[in-house]
C-alpha cells in the first residue's frame, strides 16, 4: 500500500490541515498556512494531492471586494461523501445513533428506548450492530460503508484494550466490546466515556483555545467528568480517572446508582434531584428512574419561582457539586472549570450553595486564578464529538493511496 504522505513531517502536516477544515470549515489556502505555521508552497502541495484522492474539494472564489487587490480567495473545504462514521452514545434505557460525514457534520440521527438493564454482551451487541446498520441504509443514496464507530457510553471504559469496566447502564462487566463489533460490522471500533467524547469537541471551541488544563463536568442523568492535561486526557489506568461524581460527599448518605452511598451523583443528578422531589412536589408523570426533560424543567421552575422544597433540593445538591468542584480545583489546578451538560439547566438554582461550599472548602490561593464557568448544552454534544473522535483516530488510514 503506498502512502500518499511518506515523510512523517508531510504527514503531521497534512493531518493539521485536515484537522483545521474539519474545526474551522472551509479556508483558503493561505489561511491553512497561517493557522499551521506552514509554507504556502507545502499546503498547495498537499492540497494538491488532497484533490487528486477526492478528499477535499474547492468552493467557487470569493468575490472581490471593493477596492481590494489581487485575485480572490478560492476555499478548500473537506470532501464530506470522502468518509462516513457513526457514533453510538448509550446510557440507561436509550440509545443514541448517529451518522457524520468526513467533514464531522451529522447526516442522520436515531434514538431508540430499550432496556439496557436486561442486555447481555452478546445481546448488547446485537441491538447495535441492528441500529449502526439501518443508520447506515437511511443516509442519502442507501447504504454506506462505514470507515469507524465510536461506542461514546456512560460510566468506566478503557479505550486502550476496548473494555468496558463498569456502566450503570448495564448488568455486564469488565467485558470487551471493540472487537466483537468490529468483527460483525468489518470497520475500526473505538470505546470512549461519554464526558470525554463531550470535552474533546469543547476544547477545540476558540473560547477555550487558551485553556490546556480543562475540567469538563457533564450533569445529567448521572454526573461525569473530563480532566485535559496540557490538552491531552487523563485516563488512568483503565480509563477510570476523573470519575467526579462516584467521589464521595456524605459517607453512608443518599444510595447511588452504582450501589454505594454518599456519591456526589447520588445528590446533584437528574435521577437524584426528582428522588428527593417526586414526593413532595407536584411535577409531571413519568419514569421516575430516569426524569424526562419536561420532569426536570418543571422542578427548576419551582426552584426559581421560590418554592422551598426545590430550593432545599438544590440547596443541597449545590453544596456536595461544590465540595467536588474544591477536589478538582485543589487536585489538578485547572485554568478553567466547564460545567455542561443536560442538568446545567439547573445550576443557577445550586450556584449559591455551590460558591459557598467552594470558600468553605479551600484557601483562596488553593484556587487561584482557575476559572469557573458554564457551557449551554442546547444540542447533544456527546455524539459530535465522538464523530471527531472516530474520524481523528481513521484519518491517518485514509492517507494511504485509494487506488491500492
């Protein structure tokens, strides 16, 4: 097989270009080169060949504009038939699927309820391989062969030997998943927690382009964090690092899906916070092992029009969110905090006790000049950054000569 970049620092390169279309979307020439401390003579060389394997393509001129000089800018942009991926993001009774282009656009999305507490391993695997495959037939002009997937799940996974640990999701443990699906569905599979799916597309945001040392907190249904360190992961040493919300903030207290108490999660996540007010709180119907969104909503209004008991709740919930948030920034001294994630829906109503029990906790200079701060979730970013995943990890095979 002939690669179509021999020289690994053409390669490097070439994967930065790829990489800042896929981020920044389609770029001049010129501004490639800029953004990647490259040569123009190097990207029109490897734009070039980009062209030739169908893996970008160029978009009509700019125009002039007036009174501008020289010849207008032609964009390059990534190709996005060049590659088709799917995420699949599970969490307790749902499944998530989702299609992305090579441009790491999404092309189709699916969300199916089952019952995850009842799947084996080899039942696990076969709902997948069922839903990754009608994802594929319904993307425009039939089924596409897929290049990757990324398994995006809620809980502990070791993304270097494709196990998974421990789900609250599921019955199953310390079970390998990568394989057996990369065997039936004859593509590269990749494992990763749902936080770091989550953080790997926030840290490539320009508001967050000068924060190397990042701590993602995703609330939600349970409550999951990703620690970058100099940009890159912390794993662990089977991919159970950072694990925030099984840390501990009342021994013996509240019971937490992973069946011990006093968990941070047992206090400041969706399951939590409707336990605590489905019976003394008139909120919507519904599943009350896993609150709907209109549940959640209905109890952070109670909450800001003053209701006690939901301001009790959150009360509470603020204050062990805010011992664990002290941990984290006495721990890793990140520059920034980033609270995201469905639940963030209701962190002004916890940001009071939440504050107060970051002061309680630590000295001002164990703080520092870390930062604090929240992301709006208004779309699912945990599938959009697995597609960047999955496509990052498959790029470099798609550097080798399509034609062999």
């Amino acid at each position: 097989m002939t690669s179509l970049v021999p020289d690994p620092t053409r390669r490097d390169n070439t994967l930065a270009i790829v990489d800042t279309l896929r981020n920044q979307g389609p770029m001049a020439r010129i501004d490639l080169g800029t953004a990647n401390g490259i040569s123009s003579a190097t990207v029109t060389a490897i734009t070039t060949e980009l062209l030739r394997h169908g893996l970008v393509s160029e978009l009509p001129a700019e125009p002039h504009r007036q009174g501008g000089r020289g010849r207008p800018k032609t964009l390059i942009r990534l190709e996005p038939e060049a590659a088709h991926v799917v995420c699949v993001k599970l969490s307790l009774n749902e499944v998530q699927v989702v299609a992305g282009d090579f441009a790491g656009q999404v092309r189709h999305a699916e969300t199916h309820s089952l019952t995850t507490a009842t799947l084996t391993p080899d039942t696990l695997c076969d709902v997948l391989e069922e839903h990754i495959q009608a994802v594929s037939a319904a993307l425009p002009g039939g089924p596409r062969r897929l290049d990757g997937i990324c398994l995006a799940i809620q809980g502990v996974v070791s993304p270097a030997s494709g196990m998974l640990i421990w789900s609250p999701a599921l019955r199953f443990r310390n079970t390998p998943l990568t394989g057996p699906l990369a065997e039936r569905l004859g593509c590269p599979v990749m494992l990763e927690n749902d936080t770091n799916c989550i953080a790997s597309i926030l840290a490539r945001q320009p508001a967050y382009a000068d924060t190397p040392n990042l701590a993602v907190i995703m609330l939600g249904y349970g409550i999951g964090m990703s620690v970058l360190i100099d940009g890159r992961p912390l794993l662990g040493a089977n991919g159970s690092a950072a694990e925030i919300g099984h840390s501990k903030f009342e021994p013996g207290g509240a019971l937490c899906a992973c069946g011990r108490r006093g968990c941070i999660e047992a206090y400041a996540s969706d399951y939590a916070l409707y336990r605590e007010a489905h019976a003394l709180l008139s909120l919507p119907p519904g599943d009350s092992a896993h609150p709907s969104e209109a549940q959640m909503q209905a109890l952070v209004r109670l909450a800001e029009q003053g209701d006690p008991v939901a301001r009790q709740i959150y009360h509470k919930a603020g204050r062990a969110l805010g011992y664990g948030i002290a941990n984290v920034l006495a721990l890793f001294n990140p520059d920034l905090v980033l609270v995201t994630g469905s639940g963030v829906r209701g962190y002004a109503a916890m940001q009071p006790a939440l504050e107060a029990a970051i002061d309680e906790a630590l000295v001002p200079e164990l703080v520092g000049a870390s930062r604090l701060a929240t992301h709006p979730w208004d779309r699912d970013m945990t599938c959009l950054g697995g597609i960047g995943l999955i496509l990052e990890a498959t790029d470099p095979m798609r550097l080798t000569d399509l034609s062999s």
